[in-house]
C-alpha cells in the first residue's frame, strides 16, 4: 500500500519523482515504508551502498511499477479521472494512440490524441503553478512557515504542524535562561517541539552510549530518562536493542 500521502504535506515533486521522502536524516520508500539511514551502510551481493543509492536501487528493484501505484492512489491526489488513467497507463506500457483506443471502448484515436494534448498542456500548467506558490512562499510572513522535525515521525497530522512563531512562544515557555526545562510539556504539540530543540545537543553521525545520553538530557531536565524515552519514541534518537549505542 502506498504511504505517501503521510508525508504529501513536506515533499517536493523531485521526491515524489524519486519515490522517497528525504526526512532528517532519512530517506523513507514511499510505497512501502522502508527507511534508509544516513551514516548507514546497505550490503547487496559484495557491493556497499549509501543510504541515497540504496534508496533509487530499492526503487528501481522493488517498486519497477512506481508509476502504477501514484496513478491508482485516490483520485483527490493527483486529481486523475479514469480517462486519464487509463492513457497513462497505455502511455506507460509505450502503446500506440490505436492500441490505446482499442483498449478503452467507446474512445477513438483521435480522442486519445487530444487527451494526450490535455495532459500536457497540465503539467506545463503544474510547472507554473509550483512556481508561484513558491514565490508566494518566499514572500509569506515568517508566522506562516512550519519547522521541519528532526525525525521520522511516527504521527502525521496537526500536532506536527508548528510555525516558527510557535515554535519559538512553545521554547520561551518550557526553556529557562540557563537552557533547562521548567517542566517537560503534556500537550503532544508543546512535546515535539521541546523534543525537537533537544535532540539538536547530538551530532548527526556520532554515536553515544547510555551514561553519554543521560548526561546530555541532564542538562535538560533532572529527570532524563524521561527524556530519553521519549526521543527513542518518537524517534528523534535510535539505539541498538542492548540499549549500548544511541545515535541521531
């Protein structure tokens, strides 16, 4: 089952083109969910490869049909009518506007050219669109851009949707001067938040051992276990299953 529509909201169209959302440090398939680390190496046969070209290898090696998948997922995603699916996938399958037709009754090849036409003239429009929103983007009032979350998060919905405005009023609630915690929040939101700002004390590509963890999160909150349970939770922080290396 495609996921992608959990992480719609944070992908670019290059990503959606590749099939893998770039999230932290994480390239996650966006079919099937596999996740490929930063820092990571992925064996196959005698060759090693990064976590990038793991990813495109992955793609290209369990997912051949990618294409297929976008244009089955609901229709409100790509905002496809089964007309234009059904080109698409004659396209794909490198049929002619015959045999397209010849598959599609009631449909002569004529029709099938001008849906062709339609199509893209579409995507010519998609470019445009892109841009101006971007541009718009560029041009909206700090308050209105979200923070990116230093994690593969294992929720996808309002709670991780925080402004930079909010992000720093939720900071200058919980952080002291000296940079520890007044309280660790209840409020999902307010958590993420306060997580996300600590998990930035680790290095990416560092790994720590347990009494390492614990001293850093002091720094916090007295009560780091607390702390350091719910980076693994969320996953901000990863760790063996002997609990003797975390890494960001």
């Amino acid at each position: 089952m495609i996921i992608l529509s959990a992480y719609i909201d944070t992908l670019t169209p290059e990503m959606i083109r590749e099939g893998y959302a770039r999230t932290g440090a994480s390239r996650v398939c966006l079919v099937c969910g596999k996740t490929f680390e930063d820092g990571e190496v992925f064996p196959e046969g005698q060759r090693f490869f990064t976590a990038e070209t793991a990813a495109r290898r992955h793609m290209r090696q369990d997912h051949p049909d990618y294409l297929l998948a976008l244009i089955h997922m609901d229709s409100n995603a790509a905002g496809l009518t089964e007309p234009q699916k059904e080109l698409i996938r004659g396209m794909y399958k490198g049929w002619t506007d015959a045999q397209i037709a010849e598959n599609s009754p009631g449909r002569g090849a004529s029709a099938v050219r001008n849906m062709r036409f339609h199509l893209r003239k579409r995507a010519r429009e998609a470019k445009v669109f892109l841009g101006i929103m971007g541009l718009l983007e560029d041009y909206t009032m700090e308050s209105e851009h979200y923070i990116s979350f230093e994690a593969q998060l294992p929720v996808h919905d309002d709670r991780t949707l925080v402004t930079q405005k909010e992000e720093r009023v939720i900071l200058g609630k919980y952080l002291k001067d000296d940079g520890m915690l007044v309280r660790f929040p209840k409020k999902e939101k307010e958590k993420l938040v306060v997580l996300n700002h600590i998990v930035r004390s680790f290095t990416k590509g560092t790994e720590y051992t347990e009494p390492e963890v614990n001293a850093i999160l002091a720094g916090f909150l007295e009560d780091y276990v607390t702390l350091r349970r719910y980076l693994i939770e969320y996953r901000f922080l990863q760790r063996k299953t002997d609990g003797s290396r975390y890494w960001r």
